[in-house]
C-alpha cells in the first residue's frame, strides 16, 4: 500500500511540476531564452564602420555609438539581452533593448533595405515614406497594408506610433543630438540611431547592417552578405589600382552663392579614388563637405575630365539653364557629365540611397564604367545614367 501511495505522490508532484514548467514557458520566454542562449555566439567582426561597436558578454550585447569627430567620445549606448529584468544593475549605462526584437519602424529607405535583406520583413510595422520606397517587396507589404506611412524624424506622427506600440523605430542621429522626441515614447518605444551617414568609407556605410542585425541576432546573416559584397568590391579596386590612368573629377552643383564640395576624406571622394579617379579635392583631409563660390570651383575644377552628381538634372539643356556658366567646363563641352538617377521612382525616391548604399559594389562597377570605360565594356549602368 505504501508503495502505491508513493507512486501516486510522485506522478501527481512530475504533473504539477510539468504543468508549472509548461506555464513558465508560455509566460517567460524571454527569461527562460536567456537561460539557454550565450549572445557571445552571434559575435561577428566589424570591420570597416569607425562610429560603432558592438562589444558581447554572455546575456547581453552593448552597441555604443561612437562620435564621428572626436572618437572617445561616445554618444549612446544599447544594452541588449534577452532578459533585461536580470541586468538591473547597469540601468544607467545605457538604454535597454529586449532583444531579439519584435517590431521595428524604420524613419529612411535604407534602414528599411537593411531589414530586407536580413529577411525581416514581417517585423518592419512602419516607414517614413513609402513614396519614396523602391523595394518591391516592401511596396508589396504596403499594398497588403502590412506597413504604416508615419513620417521622418522632423514631422513624425506621433499618434500613429503610438498605436503601433513599437518596440524600435531605426531612425539617423538629428544634428543636434537625441531627439525630444524621447519623451514622448518613453517607456512606450525605444529609438535606435545611426551615424552611417558619416562613415567616410564606402564599405563603411554597407556595414551597419550589421548594426541593425544585432537587434534581432541576425548578425551571421549580415556578416553573410556583407563579407560577399565586401569581397567583390575589393576585387574591384585591386583591378582599378593597376590602371595608371586617373581621370580627373569633380561632383555637385551650385546651391544659392555656395557650391559644396565633398571633403577629400567624405563617402564619395573614397567611392571616386576606388573607382580610379582623380577627384580633385582629395587632398583635403575632411570627411564632411567644403563651401565653395564659384570662382574656387571653376578654377580648380574648369578642365576635369568628369563631372557627377548634378542634382536631379537629367539633361544638358537643364544644367545650363540652371547657370549658364556650366557650360563652361571642359566636362560639359565633352558630354562628360553623369548623374545617380537611372533608379527614381515616380515620386522622386532615388534606390541610390536606397539598396546603392547597402551594394557599394555596384556603385563603384558603375564609376568604374563611366571612368574607364575600355575596361568593362559589357557593363551595364544600374545607378548612373549619362545626361544627353
């Protein structure tokens, strides 16, 4: 009889144990994942992006972003863990993000190719603007009315966010540092910024996929398409560096009285010099832009042998009605000029900002086309397109 007793005990103590092992599981998931989960397995290298970091312990990730122009100075700090309740004692070290996340609003098209190309779709809510969307698949989410339009940083509808409840909304730093909007989602949503449009390197920018796949552990599918894409832009460039020609070239348009210049250490001076060309400010050593007049520009600028980025112009007839002076340079006499518009939706969206920035090898296979053109004559342009 005792044994019996003590069989019934002992199955009614697994079935109530279970029971409470199977509540546990439906309510604490993100306790119990933390448990089992070592975030040390999702390291990955950064390799060419200088305005993050991204350091792993064994129940949470710390991003910090780092200063563009002063790089010990660091200007916000992610902690990032399964289960954020266990880390009370770093609550001042940074802002907690539960992780992997959820929901996630993306306040630029880039941000939203990032979490495209990660597969995370089905956790984008919201855009700024689907207007200027290129991504089809993306497009194809708002027709199902899967996405929100909710405006960028400078005329966010708060409202609208505020009925999505998102755990994250990917958003650039503003100028003058964390937005104010902070408190109004406090406790609400969480804003993760990002300095990518200060990378100085090509490469650089593409990186901060990687920056966005730590929110969701996808960084070994980033570090995937990144290290692919990274390779055959450096292929690229050794092929360039052993050409000795270097024609010369110079970008931009005038705005008002000023003309600016990107800086000979900026995005698109190194996108230039990988591709072979000669760009005639390389020597400044700044990563942001110059302030140029007229005369400056013209005199140092006057006899190059190409000239990109014009705006949105399309044609010549355009450029010199704009400034009848263009027509004074050497690269509009012969026709030289090339714009990143082959890829503008019909609301004006540029893919150049979009899927270019995150396919660097594809902008720099296009400039290497246009600069020297006998060298890959089956190349078709994707981004640039030659104003006729």
């Amino acid at each position: 009889m005792a044994w019996i007793v003590f069989c019934f005990v002992f199955l009614s103590f697994s079935c109530q144990q279970k029971k409470k092992e199977t509540d546990f599981e439906k309510g604490n998931s993100s306790i119990r994942s933390s448990v089992h989960t070592d975030l040390r397995a999702f390291q990955v290298p950064i390799q060419f992006a200088i305005n993050f970091r991204i350091d792993y312990f064994k129940n949470y990730k710390l991003i910090s972003l780092l200063n563009p122009n002063q790089k010990n100075d660091t200007l916000q700090k992610y902690i990032l863990s399964e289960d954020t309740s266990a880390l009370g004692h770093m609550r001042n070290q940074g802002t907690f993000v539960q992780i992997p996340v959820k929901s996630a609003i993306c306040l630029s098209s880039l941000y939203a190719a990032y979490m495209e190309k990660l597969n995370l779709l089905e956790n984008l809510i919201a855009v700024d603007d689907h207007r200027y969307i290129n991504s089809l698949a993306i497009l194809q989410h708002i027709k199902k009315n899967k996405l929100m339009d909710v405006g960028d940083i400078s005329k966010v509808n708060v409202e609208k966010i505020l009925l999505l409840h998102p755990d994250l909304i990917f958003t650039y730093l503003p100028p003058k540092g964390i937005s104010q909007l902070e408190e109004v989602f406090k406790n609400k949503s969480t804003f993760a910024y990002t300095l990518d449009q200060d990378e100085a390197s090509p490469l650089g920018r593409a990186e901060w996929i990687l920056f966005v796949a730590a929110f969701f552990n996808q960084e070994k599918q980033a570090s995937i398409f990144f290290n692919e894409m990274a390779q055959r832009y450096m292929l690229l460039k050794k092929q360039i560096q052993a050409n000795s020609l270097h024609p010369s070239v110079f970008t931009g348009i005038k705005y008002g009285d000023t003309w600016y210049m990107p800086a000979g250490n900026s995005y698109l001076a190194n996108l230039i010099a990988d591709a072979g060309g000669n760009y005639i400010w390389k020597k400044d050593g700044h990563t942001g832009s110059l302030n140029l007049n007229w005369e400056e520009v013209f005199q140092k600028a006057s006899q190059a042998d190409f000239w990109i980025h014009v705006s949105s112009f399309s044609t010549l007839h355009e450029v010199e009605s704009a400034d009848p002076r263009y027509a004074n340079f050497k690269a509009f006499k012969m026709k030289n000029i090339f714009n990143n518009i082959a890829r503008v939706n019909a609301d004006g969206g540029n893919d150049y900002w979009e899927a270019g920035m995150l396919n660097p090898d594809l902008l720099l296979a296009d400039l290497i086309n246009i600069f020297h053109p006998e060298l890959k004559e089956n190349h078709r342009l994707q981004y640039y397109k030659k104003i006729q």
